[in-house]
C-alpha cells in the first residue's frame, strides 16, 4: 500500500475514534441534563418543605408568646365561671 493509502486508512480511524468520542460525550451530555432536572425538581420540593417549616415555626414562635401563665389561666377560669354562675343566675330570675 502506498503512503496516501496508510494516511486515509488512518485518518479513517481517527474519525471513527471522534465519532465514537463523540457519541460516548453526547449521552453523557443527556445524562447529565436528565440528573440536573431530577435535582432541580428534589430542589424545588426542599425548597417548599422548608418554606412550610418555617411558616410552622413562626405559628410555633406566636403560640408560644401568646400563651398563658398558669396564674392567667386561673384568672380567665375564675372569670368563665364567674360569667357562668350570672348566666344561670339570669336563667334562674328568667324562670320565676
């Protein structure tokens, strides 16, 4: 075989190499692009959990401030009562 001959025969393999190179690149490409969209969509779900834990948190934090003393809590008792025994008072009056 002649020299241009062993030069086509060799540049055909290095083309077959690149195609083959290529080929392997391109579905490692569409790999790639497939695991990024299946992060981007875990994410975006981390993003909403997290979103709803903080909302659960301040709920938590103004519960927490808002809530009574055991003395509040005794006084608000006594007060219900109080309003109660006038109710039945005003129902015993209303039945005479």
């Amino acid at each position: 075989m002649g020299n241009t001959e062993n030069e086509i025969i060799r540049l055909k393999e290095l083309i077959g190499k690149l195609i083959s190179s290529h080929e392997n690149k391109t579905n490692l490409l569409n790999e790639l692009k497939q695991k990024n969209s299946q992060l981007e969509t875990e994410n975006e779900t981390y993003k909403q959990k997290l979103k709803e834990t903080e909302e659960k948190t301040e709920i938590l934090k103004t519960a927490k401030t808002i809530s009574l003393s055991e003395e509040d809590k005794t006084a608000v008792k006594e007060k219900i009562n109080k309003i109660v025994r006038e109710i039945d008072k005003s129902i015993g009056l209303l039945n005479e």
